[in-house]
C-alpha cells in the first residue's frame, strides 16, 4: 500500500504543502455537506471524519451545530495544522492521531465519513480490514459515507496507487453489513485546475 513508513510518508506531504497544494483539497465540502444534511442526523450523533488531514469538514459540522466529533488522521502535522486554523473551537473535537488500520474504537458512530482514505488501500487485507471495522464500529441504522475514485478517475493520488470503485463494487464489498442510500458521480476541480472524479455513497447500517 504504501512504502515501509506510511506515518513519515504522511507527515512529508503535510509538512512541505499548504492545505491547498494538495490535489484533494475543497475550500467548502459542498458534496459531503449535503449528503450529511439529507442524513437528519441527530445534532449529539457521534461523527467521524477518517482520513482528514486538514479538511475543512469539520469546521462545517461544527457550524452546522454537530457535538461529538471525532477527527483521525495518520499525519500529526495534517491533525496540528487543522487544530491551528480552528482556534479555539478545536477544543470541542476529540483528535485522534492514527492509521485506519491500527484505529481501535472506543465508541460506536452514527456517522463515518471518509473522503479519499478508503482508495489508498489496495491489498484485499487492508480493505478487508476496513470493511470490519465500520461493520463493527457504526451503529445499528448508522450511515456510512464513501467518496472514493471512480473507475474514470485517477490510478495514482499523491504518488501513490490507489483502488478505484464503481458504485456496484463498493455495493458489492459492503453488501454484508450494509444498504445502499444514495450515490453519484462528481467532478472535483483541484488546485491546479484539472479534475478528478469521484464517486460518492452513502450507506445504511443493516439492522
């Protein structure tokens, strides 16, 4: 997936790039937003956002009102940069420093959202190995939200090989735990005006 050491990989990227030089970056996260608005999810519903880096996700769920939001990235820098553009109100966020992969929960979440981590991973273990961890680790009727590479998307994201994803094919890998809610196809305009598309989806936890 990644070379020997995917935490001082991370940190690299974090440490020499400024929040919008890099390819995923969104100045306001118009897709997930609207897609955790159609949600009605609880304001006291335990969030999180994996895989964040510096997104701005969560400034916004704050501002919509959320509580209890969790934040986890492998990258300490991406998790202190995030914190320095929040100010005081990082106060309210529960960081978690971590790879998806070694992440242990405490809790179960209403809402998982991850937006460009799951196509990082490219070994049927690891993605396995995702797959048991939301199954065990969303609550019953909780949702899932994915936004992976479509299959006209890129083969590669930050020099790195990443799994690109039809909508039947994330269906497909979920199927067991998991009901579909909604998907589309979107276009991402980068910072450096070309685009990428996504695939986003949205799941229901099966009862």
């Amino acid at each position: 997936m990644f070379n020997n050491n995917k935490e001082q990989y991370w940190e690299n990227v974090h440490s020499k790039k400024s929040e919008n030089e890099v390819s995923w970056f969104q100045k306001y996260p118009t897709d997930s937003i609207e897609l955790i608005k159609s949600l009605n999810l609880n304001l006291n519903a335990n969030i999180i956002d994996v895989g964040a880096g510096e997104s701005r996700l969560v400034d916004n769920l704050i501002e919509l009102g959320f509580t209890n939001i969790d934040v986890l990235d492998i990258s300490v820098c991406a998790i202190k940069k995030a914190k320095r553009r929040l100010g005081k109100k990082s106060s309210i966020i529960n960081w978690i420093v971590s790879d998806v992969n070694e992440f242990v929960p405490t809790k179960k979440y209403d809402l998982w959202h991850d937006r460009a981590a799951f196509h990082f991973l490219t070994s049927k273990k690891h993605i396995k190995n995702y797959i048991s961890l939301t199954s065990n680790n969303i609550s019953t009727n909780g949702k899932l939200i994915l936004a992976t590479f479509s299959l006209n998307g890129p083969m590669k994201c930050s020099g790195l090989d990443v799994t690109r994803y039809s909508k039947e094919s994330l269906i497909k890998e979920f199927k067991n735990h998991f009901t579909l809610i909604n998907s589309f196809i979107t276009s991402h305009l980068t910072p450096f005006n070309t685009f990428q598309e996504f695939l986003f989806i949205s799941f229901k936890k099966k009862s």
